[in-house]
C-alpha cells in the first residue's frame, strides 16, 4: 500500500509540474505577442529581428535564444537596409557589434557595409508611453 501512495505522490507531482510548465510558456509567449515586432527588408528580401529583451508595458524579459542565420539577411554590399516597426517608436538607435563606427540613419534606412563578411546589428526603439525593446539581427554581406 505505501508502494502505492509513493506511485500516486509522484505521478501528481509530475503532473503538476507539466501544467506549471505550461502556464509559465504560455505567460511568456503572451507577454511577447503584445512587444511591437521590427523586420528588416533589402531588396525586397525580409526577415524578422529577434527581440532580445524588453521593459514594455509592464513586461520585463531578457532572452538568450539568438540564432544568427534564423534572423539574417544575406545582402549584396553596400545595399540599403529599411527598418519596419509595428508600432513606431518614439525614438530609436542602432549599433553594430565590433564596430566603432556610427550608423548613418536616414528615414529608417541605412547603407550595409561594402566589406563581405557577417554584421550584428542592435536596435534599441522607445516609446515614451510604453518602456523599451531591444532587436538583434545579423546581416551577411556576400
């Protein structure tokens, strides 16, 4: 009988913990739905930038899952890249890792570098009303 009670314990326990599990995943992709998305278009090329963290609306996360070629454009060099936001922020900077360089914006847009090679760019967008998101994306230059 004790074996049983043991058997029982634990099955609810595991039970239990696949329906927190769950929850908590579908919390987190609740809270990510309402975050305003930014793609990235070249040449009638576009893909989605991977939002890296955020203070939005009350909603606070930092995420690590970056995967370089799932966010990626692959560009000729020195063609222009348009930024496209959901929501227009308020304002918004761009920076590209290793580099020293500042990032020349005109109306959303700016030129790729004219070098081959892989670019990871940071866009950080704010809405005064709302809070800050944070996008990630890589571009490779060919």
């Amino acid at each position: 009988m004790g074996k049983n009670i043991k058997i029982i314990a634990f099955g609810i326990t595991a039970l239990s913990l696949m329906i927190i599990t769950i929850k908590v995943s579908n919390g987190k992709e609740d809270n990510i739905k309402n975050i305003p998305k930014l793609q990235i278009e070249s040449n009638s090329i576009n893909t989605n930038s991977f939002i890296s963290d955020y203070n939005y609306d009350g909603a606070k996360k930092y995420l690590l899952d970056y995967d370089d070629d799932k966010y990626s454009l692959t560009i000729a060099p020195s063609s222009k890249i348009n930024l496209k936001f959901s929501n227009v922020p308020h304002e918004y900077t761009i920076s590209q890792i290793d580099s020293n360089e500042n990032i020349q914006l005109n109306d959303y847009s700016f030129e790729a570098p004219s070098s081959k090679g892989s670019y990871i760019y940071y866009v950080t967008a704010r809405w005064y009303d709302k809070g800050h998101v944070t996008y990630k994306f890589t571009v490779y230059i060919k």
